[in-house]
C-alpha cells in the first residue's frame, strides 16, 4: 500500500524539505577530568596489559 491513491494512506504524494546549514565555529567544550576518571583510565589501562585469549581459528572447522 506504498503507493496508495487516497489521502493519509502509504506515501503517495508525500514530500519532505530538508535544510543544512552551517553551524558557528566555536572551540571543543571537554569537560575536566575528575580524579576518580583518572583512576578508572589507569584501572583500564592495567586491565587491558594483561594477555588476551586468542579464539582464531582455521576455517572451514575440521572435525
């Protein structure tokens, strides 16, 4: 019914406007970084040395 004839049913005659327009140049807003962010990064940071487990394998899979 995509294109059905009668008004407010599919799409039929349906018409959009879309605008782009610049936005004003303004400098990067980053919030500061509290201490318990630091933490987290360096607990992250010390999670992520240790070695990960390698699932690759060969396909196809030989049984």
């Amino acid at each position: 019914m995509a294109d059905a004839p009668e008004p407010g049913i599919g799409d039929h005659g349906e018409r959009h406007l879309i605008q782009l327009w610049p936005a004003p140049a303004t400098p990067p807003v980053h919030p500061t970084i509290s201490e318990e962010d630091l933490q987290a990064r360096a607990e992250y940071a010390a999670n992520r040395s240790a070695l990960l487990t390698d699932y690759t394998t060969d396909l196809p899979v030989q049984n």
